[in-house]
C-alpha cells in the first residue's frame, strides 16, 4: 500500500508524509521479518504460523502511530521498533483468534487465507497465544531503562485484557444479533479497538526522553489516542457498507450480514461519516498544543480517517 | 486437597509443612478471589469463565512455589501473592486452550467440566486470551520498583512464549502419533511444563530482596527449577498409567489413548519411576547451600515427585 492510496479522493497527502509512511512501513517489516522467530527453528510450523500472522500485509496503523508519537518525545528508533512489534504482535493475534472458526469464522484476511485456513485451528490457536508472549517478551529485552520498561508493559497489558481488547471482543460477541444503544457500541469500541490503538500511541511516547513527556502531553496523546481509536472503528463501519471486497481485502457487508451492531446500522451513514470527522477534528484540537513535533500524528488523524480500506 | 493426602504412602509430610501448604494455598485462594475481575461487572460471561478457569481447584503447585521461592529472599506476601496470581493465570489459560476442541477436546479438568463445556468456546478462547493479558496486569500493577517488576515479567513472558509453554505445546502437537526419542520428549516438556514451572521459582525470588539473590542463590535455583520442573511432567505420565480418573480428576489413559509419546512409553514405567527420584535428588542438590530458608522448597520437591494425582 502507498499511503497516496490510502488517502481518500477528498484529501490530499501532504508533502513527505507519504514518504515517511512507506520508509516507516518498510522499517516495520524488516525489523519484523528479522526479530520474529525463524521459520527453519524449532517448532517450525508454529513459527511460521507467527510470521504469516505479522507479516502478511495489514495498513501498519499501529506501528505508524508508534512511529509518530515517538517523535513527540524524541525516541529512538531501535526503543520504537520494539513499541511496534509489541503492539502489532498484539493486535496480529486478535485478528488470528477472531477469525477461528468458534468467533468470526473468516476464511479471508488481507486477500489471503486466513492462518487456520493455512495452517490449522490448532496451530492458528497457539501462534495467537505465542505472539501475545512475544509481544511482552520484545518490550522485556530492549535497552530502555527499567521504569519506561516497566510502564511499557503497563500500558501494553491493560489495553489487552479485559478492561481492553479482550473485554470488548466478549461484548461484541455477547451483542451479535442484539440492538446495542449508542453509548454501549462507543464503550464496546473504545476496549475492543481503541485501547490498543490508544497503547500505540502511549507507547511510542513513552519509548522517548522522559523529560519531554509531561503531564499535560501525556494527557494530550491520551485524549487523541481516544478519539482517533474511535474514529478508526466508525471508518471500518463506514467502509464495511461502502466498500468492495476486493478493495478492503476481507469479506465486505460482513457486518450486516452477521446482524452485528455497527455505527452506521445505530445511527445511519451520513451521521456516522460525519462523526467520524468530528473525532477527527478533537484529535487535532487534542495535540494542537504540541506543535511540530506532532506533524506525523496529525497526518495520521487525516490517513485513519480519510483511508478507503 | 490436603497435604497429606497429596504425599504419596511411602513419604511422610514433615511436621508444619501440610499446615504450610494448607495456608499457602488458602492464602491464593482468597487473593485470586479478591483480584480476578469480578463476575458482576461486564462484560460478566467473559470475567466469570476466567473465574471459573482459576477457582476451579487443582493443586497450585505453581503458586506454592513462588511462595516457597520467596523464603530464600524474604519477600513480602503482597509482592508474592502478584507472583503467584501471574504464574496461575498463564498456567489456568493454557489449560483452557489446551481443552479446546481444536486441540485435546477434553470436556473433563479437575473433576468439572472444561470451561468450553461450561460456558462456549468463544468465551474460552477469549477467557484464556484475557488471562494472559491479566497475567502480566497483575505484574505491571505491583508495588515493586520498576527494576524488579520488569524482571519479573521478562522471566514470564520467555516462559510462555515460543521458547516456553508455547513452543513445547507445538512440539507436542506435532509429536501425535509419532515415536519421540527421549532427548526431544524431554526438550518439548522442559518447554510444555518446565519452563513455568521455573518461572514460578525464579519469580518468587525475584520478588524479595535483591541483595539476598546473588548470582550463585539465582543459579542454584534456577537449577532446582528446572529439575523439579521436568520431574513434574515424569510423575505426571507415570500417574497417567497407574491411577484412576477419580484420582486424578481427568480422563486417566489419555496419553496412551492419543498415542502421545509418554516418558513411560519411550523408557518404560520403572525407569520412569527411577528418573522422577533422580530428578527430585538433582533438585535437592542445586539447593543444598541454601540452608533453611529454602526448607519449604526442599519439602515441595518430595510434594512434587511423591503425589499420588
């Protein structure tokens, strides 16, 4: 993906952004094709499963937020590198067990099988389990000191339970052929996919100098990370209705389809677009104080939502 | 279960050591009662399988050794009890996958039906998941400094990642049916069980006090876990040929059943039997210099190899 195509037809990709996402994109890959464990070591199989998981494609929103809100602080790239893997191991995982057949059951993902379909349910299981490991174990083995590892891990845990992704999966789940009530879908969204893109951003910030990290830029890096989190999920719903198949690289209308409560099935489509860019405009408001360092992470706001896959 | 009960008839507890275990493990009970998310908060399905998957008795070997592990660096309990809570989870989570459908599909574990039995195996999925994500929650929300809170969940997430839980589980996976030489049947459960298992005695130690782990103290007891660890698995086949499933609590003959390779089936149930003894004098070697602040590890050894499920 170049990030001219993911921008939208109403929205024009500033000058050297869409450089910096395809050098960052890159980065990501190599460093993910290099620190995920070999397909040729024992348990083959399982590290393979693994690698299909991370390194079959995917928009990297995650790592790119890493990537931006590292900038805010200052980081280094090797400390970023490893806030990424975490966070898209992470992430990587939850699309893996979604698409088992005992949830979602999809044999589809970024135009390719899904790993179950690849490999096995089994192992599909256990690569999942692996990579939420691996996800802890890569932030444990970097150089930063113990405190920023420390709350890395922090951050990275909380947003993947119960009160995170894990929690807002069994919403979800408890919620198919229900009515959900807007504040309910909006709290589902924030655990299931918010918090992690939420972490993303956390994260890359507190990869960096603890010193440029004050009270008030963290609580402005939170309160983006929100409502960017949220606008990304009311794009998927937007997207799942407007787009086709072979644009998004899954099933589309699936949603519809499995009587899944959306935010364009609870509040229409143009009022869901028009949140949508609404969240956009208190992501901006949230960071504005920060200047030019937080370029990227307003580009960013502008690619979640105006992307058309 | 009591402590007596669980020595097998050839070994005598010693004096205080069954109140010692009674009180540990009472002790868990109530903090992992009191810490896992509660039942009544939502999303509830999710919280109340991973309750059912903790509470629903076995032996907590694992939390009896991080407590044991802790006299040798006079830990607090509070920091302990965190330990103890992290180890479980991630153990509790791998048997709520292993139980799976996909995997062993057992609808058995401790006497009660598995949790996909009880509730769905979405909700399994999703507990298992969010239980390893607690698992280093619990950790991360500890009050130690950040040097040894890092440390701990260094040593956690290499124990259940490829390298650990994970890594053995598709070894295992992938040996069904095939016949194991002894070497690899022992690489795959010095990962399957023993990497854990080690965890759990190296975490405890971490949680106290730092002076008192010095590097020989660290070694010692990194020997002793992984003796102890791989004993665990011996008696484990060994009990899989010789006792009932009222005793164990779990389908009894599975092993044999699935072709599993099995310590008693690549070397036989005497020298099985033999092996699991020279693993518990291994075990009290490496602690010999310890003195008595490792009594309760000593006594653990001869709980391990000695029980009769």
């Amino acid at each position: 993906m170049t990030a001219a195509a993911a921008v939208g037809p109403g929205v024009q990709a500033p000058e050297g952004f869409s450089q910096w996402v395809n050098d960052a994109t890159d980065r990501f890959q190599a460093v993910a094709t290099e620190m995920l464990p070999s397909p040729d070591d024992v348990p083959q199989r399982l590290h393979q499963a693994m690698r299909y998981a991370v390194l079959g494609g995917g928009k990297h929103v995650r790592p790119l937020l890493v990537y931006a809100a590292g900038e805010v602080t200052a980081a280094d790239c090797e400390a970023l590198d490893r806030a990424a893997l975490a966070v898209e191991y992470v992430h990587a995982y939850s699309l893996v067990h979604d698409d088992l057949p005992c949830m979602d059951n999809d044999i589809l993902r970024r135009g390719q099988p899904t790993v179950h379909v690849a490999f096995d349910e089994a192992t599909a299981m256990l690569a999942g389990d692996a990579l939420q490991a691996e996800a802890f174990k890569v932030l444990a083995d970097g150089a930063l000191p113990a405190s920023q590892t420390a709350s890395l891990m922090r951050e990275l845990a909380h947003a993947a339970g119960t009160e995170g992704m894990c929690g807002g999966q069994a919403i979800d789940l408890a919620a198919v052929g229900h009515t959900l009530a807007l504040p309910e879908l909006e709290r589902m969204h924030r655990m299931k996919t918010g918090a992690l893109l939420r972490a993303a951003v956390l994260m890359g910030a507190l990869s960096g100098q603890a010193a440029l990290l004050t009270e008030s830029t963290r609580e402005a890096l939170a309160h983006y990370g929100d409502a960017i989190g949220l606008a990304f999920q009311v794009v998927d719903d937007v997207l799942d209705v407007e787009a086709s198949t072979a644009t998004l690289g899954k099933t589309a209308g699936k949603d519809a389809a499995q009587s899944k409560p959306t935010y364009v099935s609870v509040m229409g489509l143009e009022a869901a677009r028009a949140l949508s860019l609404r969240l956009r405009a208190q992501a901006l408001d949230a960071i504005a104080s920060l200047g030019p360092r937080a370029t990227r992470l307003r580009d960013l706001a502008d690619l979640i939502v105006c992307r058309n896959h």
